[in-house]
C-alpha cells in the first residue's frame, strides 16, 4: 500500500516508474451449471436427492461401450480399443465426473485419462505387469512392505473411476481383493505383528468406495496398534466422486485424529464447486490434505 501511495502522488520520476507486481489470475472451479447440463442431457429422470447420492452414482457408473457412445463421439482408436475389450483395467466413470469430459476431443486431458484407446495394447521389451515391483514386497495379500517403518495397505481393488494410468491395472477392478473381515484381519494382524511398523497408508482400489461402517472397522483397529503413529488414506475420491464426502463420513474420520488424505488432482477441470465442497469438508474436520499429482503427457504437462 505504501508504494503504491507513492507512485500516485508527486514523488521523484525513479519512484513513478516502478510497477508493482500484479497477482496472478486465479482459475476459479468450474460452474455447478456445466455439471446441471449435462444431467439434464443425459440423466433427466434423476432427482436431485439420486445425483448428489454417492451410492447412486456408484451404481449408475458408465461402463460398457453403448453407454459411452451415447455420451461421447468416440474416436476410431477409442472405439477399437473398446471393442477389443481384453485389458487389464476396466472401464468406470461415474455420471458426475464424466460431467466434466469433452463429448467431442479425444484429446481432452480428463478423457484421456478414463477412456481406453488402443495404445494400451502396445507392450514393449521390458514392460512389467506390475511396474512398481509391489508382488516381491508382499507378506500376506493386500499388504506391501517395502520399507522397515511403513506399509501400504491395500484394502480392495474397487474403485468408482479408474484411471488408465493405473500402476496397479494388474489387480484393480478385478475383485481379487474384496474387504471381506478375512483379507482386513490378515493384513491388521500382520501390522499387528510387526513391531517396525510406524506408518499406514491405507490404498486400494480407493479406501472411500466403502462404506463408512467398513472404513470406520479399519481405521479403529489400525489406532488400536500402539506401534502405528501414522494414518493415511490415499483417495481419489475428492474429485471423481465429491458426492461422497457426507457429513456422516467426516464426522466419522474426525474419531481417528490423527490421520492424513493423499488426494488424486491432476487436471484444473476437477477443480469444480462440486470438489471445493468435498476439500473443504475435510479440512474443516482437521486433515491435512496433500495431492498425489502424476504429471502425464497431454494431459497435465
């Protein structure tokens, strides 16, 4: 305030001339109005209460190619891709995040990461079904121990999105690992038992496409092990489904203080009222949110 008082009134031209750096232009979320139009489009016979229904949105997930083709102008490399059919990973999009894609580029960063085109045929020398060496670290299923103070905790294969970058295809969607009490015990127990242990972070699949019974039942007992001092949840969930961070599930989350959110954003085009809310939900409960940004080719770079 000071210089800029003094660039206005009669002071010496030296001081006239200095031009104050101006703030950046904020990107602001993306109108609630683009995610309106199109469930007037394409689900009118949903009511509010149905589309703001995370469970809702789960069931009603966009998977098979005549759904897609309803929605998009698929691209000859999409549409063989889809016909072929074959890969590892599913396909998945719930109707709110593909709110968010171009109908009509294939080259919309978003798109590109939900929708399978034929390069994920293309296998090269060298190419590994699991790339991050995670099934050599594997004591007991659904737990990776690659280093003496932490694990990853894989809880279920399941999630409301997936994305075609996934390092974990080989195993995602694939219901191998279900949360049933016998894959959670197994691997609590082996946390249990392993004194080195300081630091969880519970992944998946996506820890918040259960229910808040289910991650309610893991997190109590992860806090019951006296040698555990850090929690984290590794999510997505934020951006492809804002609908289910409820009030329930906050207030849920707030018993198991401390505990940490690796949230999923990569594109300025999840950044929407709808994801701002969900944010700031979970920030106003206490946890410290981080995001797990993978920069991509054409998407993010």
């Amino acid at each position: 305030m000071l210089l800029t008082s003094l660039a206005t009134i009669d002071s010496p031209p030296f001081l006239r001339q200095i031009e104050l750096p101006t703030r950046p232009a904020i990107r602001a979320p993306r109108a609630s109005e683009h995610v309106r139009a199109f469930r007037r489009a394409f689900f009118p016979r949903a009511t509010d209460r149905e589309w703001n229904d995370w469970q809702w949105q789960t069931r009603n997930r966009i998977r098979k190619l005549g759904d897609l083709e309803r929605i998009l102008v698929l691209s000859d490399g999409e549409r063989r891709a889809l016909e072929l059919g074959g890969t590892m990973l599913p396909v998945g999009i719930t109707p709110y995040y593909m709110s968010l894609i171009s109908r009509t580029d294939p080259l919309d960063g978003l798109r590109r990461t939900v929708i399978p085109t034929e390069s994920e045929f293309v296998r090269l020398p060298g190419e590994a079904d699991d790339p991050l060496g995670e099934d050599g670290h594997s004591p007991v299923p659904g737990i990776v121990h690659r280093y003496p103070d932490r694990v990853l905790f894989l809880a279920l294969d399941f999630c409301t999105t997936y994305c075609r970058y996934c390092t974990r295809s080989r195993v995602v969607g694939h219901g191998e690992l279900s949360p049933s009490p016998a894959h959670l015990d197994r691997a609590l127990d082996y946390i249990r038992r392993t004194p080195t242990i300081r630091d969880v972070l519970v992944s998946g699949g996506d820890p918040l496409s259960m229910g808040d019974e289910k991650l309610d039942y893991i997190l109590t007992r992860l806090r019951a092990i006296p040698h555990v001092e850090f929690v984290r949840i590794g999510t997505k969930v934020p951006a492809v489904l804002p609908q289910r961070v409820t009030p329930a599930l906050v207030r849920m989350l707030r018993k198991h203080h401390p505990l940490w959110l690796s949230i999923h954003f990569l594109h300025p085009d999840e950044c929407t009222v709808e994801s701002a809310r969900a944010c700031a939900r979970l920030a106003d409960a206490g946890i410290p949110l981080g995001s797990q940004t993978v920069l991509l080719k054409g998407v993010n770079d």
